[in-house]
C-alpha cells in the first residue's frame, strides 16, 4: 500500500509577502495534497495575522496545477451548509477538482463563540455535525433544478440551487474528522476518507507506543463503524494529521526518524500522513532544509 505525503498550510503570510510562493513551493516538492485550517483564529496565532481558509485556498488553486488542495478541518462552529456548499462548488470550479473537504464537529476554541453563541455542549456538537455532513452532502450531490429543501432541528434550506454542481462526481470528497462512535459512524457513511489526529488524552504524557496502540483501535472502530452499514473499511483513505501525538516534532528532526514513524503508521493501514509547514518560533517549528528532505525523499521509500 503506498503512502502519500501532505502539507498543512497556516494562513497566516500575506499573499504577498510569502503566502502565495509557499503553496507553489509545496507543489514543486510534490505533495499530494496542500491543506489550510479553516478558524477565525487558533490558538497561539490568534493575536497575529491569520487569512480565511476559502479565499486563501482559492488563490492557491489560481497559481497551482497539480496539488490537491483541502481544509484541515472545516466545522459547523461558524459555518452554515447552505452558504458554505455554495463556496466549495465554486473552489472545485476553480481546481478543476483538486478540491478535498476536510470537516469535523469543532471544539470549544476561539471559533465556538465568535458568532455570540454559547459553547456548544459535546452533545450537541454532535447533533449539529451529524445533520451537517447530511445536509452538505444532498447540497453538493443534488444539483437540479428544483433544489434542495430541508427543515432539520439546527439547519434548514429552501429550494436551494447549486448548478452545475462539483466537477468531481458525484461530489467533491469528504474526509471526515472524527474519534467517537458517532464521528466514526459518519465517517463510514459520507467520507471518502477519515482523519484523526490521534489520541488527545495521550499528547501531554502518553508514549508513542500508547499513541500506536490507540489509532489502531480507532481504526478497528471505524471498520465496525462501516461492516454496520455494509461498507468496505478499505475503500476508505485514512488521513493521520501530524503534530499532535507523543511524538510531537520529532519525527521532522531527521528522515530517518520520518521514515520510521510514517512505516508504523502506514503498518496501521494510514494511506496519507500530512505534516505541518514550519513556522519558526511556534509549535510547528522545524529546520526547513530537513523538511523538504522528507517532502522529496520520503515517498519514494515508502512506496
């Protein structure tokens, strides 16, 4: 099983002044697929500058040919199905279908109360991102002319037209962020992929080993989560987004160490593995030289 190398890409340059360059230098390194957060902010960038993750997205498609790109994650926090399928037809438009949706249910960050809204309670998050997934999938599948109608608990839509549709077909792909049973089960059911970041009771004093150990259950997990629907598990692309294991950074201190964590991880059955772009003086923090070692280098010993 071959393995594919990704990027994630912070938007927080001027297009200007090192935005744009940094998504055509990813393609010339041959990632597969260059993604962007899609926050109003996050974490420790939030009192600096940071780009919105559509508009960004669809620049890059404008100055790339080849790079697939995506969101690493889009959420319901401050999105609404309706405006937001309307966005990614035009972004697949503009890709020609390079476009990949990352989506997941959110979490209790600077997004979950930017629109005034109290936080969400863990249940409810996952009421809402289960009829979002549902409502974005008729909204991008069925592009005729009568539209789309739907009255749901959290989200409606009226007679909602999206012509002339995806250019991927029958729509662009989902990879559907999750970790929990109902995540898992929409995986199953809506994603052409499923991402996780690991383990995040294990980030702070877990042991790689105890990383390992706890993405093959999820991955067991998900295999259950589609045998219950009828679906072939290994029709699904598995998506590891880097940097928030035990490991932290240090599989980017060498390719050697690289090699090493991307061979156990595709030993679990992970299809794409996606590192962050280093930032200087950040938790992405990483010699660049390196980095590009293993954008160039890695695949290939991986295959």
């Amino acid at each position: 099983m071959s393995l594919h190398l990704s990027t994630v890409i912070l938007p927080y340059r001027r297009w200007h002044e090192g935005g744009r360059s940094t998504w055509q230098r990813a393609e010339q390194l041959g990632f597969h697929t260059a993604f962007t957060y899609d926050h109003l902010s996050w974490r420790t960038f939030r009192d600096g500058p940071w780009f919105g993750a559509v508009p960004t997205l669809t620049a890059a498609a404008a100055v790339t040919d080849r790079l697939r790109l995506g969101t690493l994650v889009t959420s319901p926090n401050f999105r609404h199905p309706v405006t937001l399928a309307k966005e990614l037809i035009s972004l697949d438009d503009v890709s020609n279908g390079r476009f990949t949706l990352g989506i997941g249910a959110g979490g209790t960050g600077f997004d979950a109360t930017a629109l005034g809204q109290e936080p969400w309670t863990p249940r409810e998050r996952a009421n809402r991102f289960g009829e979002f997934v549902a409502l974005l999938d008729r909204l991008l599948t069925e592009d005729g002319k009568d539209g789309v109608s739907y009255q749901g608990d959290h989200y409606s839509a009226h007679e909602v037209r999206n012509i002339p549709g995806c250019v991927q077909r029958p729509r662009l792909p989902f990879a559907v962020a999750a970790t929990g049973p109902r995540g898992l089960q929409l995986a199953a059911r809506y994603g052409q992929a499923w991402v996780t970041t690991g383990d995040p009771r294990l980030y702070e004093n877990g042991t790689p080993e105890q990383s390992v150990q706890a993405l093959r259950e999820q991955n067991e997990k998900l295999a259950d989560a589609c045998a219950e629907i009828g679906r072939d598990a290994d029709g699904i692309d598995r998506i590891l987004l880097t940097g928030f294991t035990p490991d932290r950074g240090r599989p980017l201190e060498s390719v050697d160490a690289f090699v090493d964590f991307a061979g156990r991880h595709q030993e679990l059955g992970f299809t794409e593995i996606v590192i962050h772009w280093p930032i200087p003086d950040s938790d992405f923090a990483a010699d660049e030289r390196i980095f590009e070692h293993i954008a160039l280098e890695v695949p290939a010993q991986l295959r």
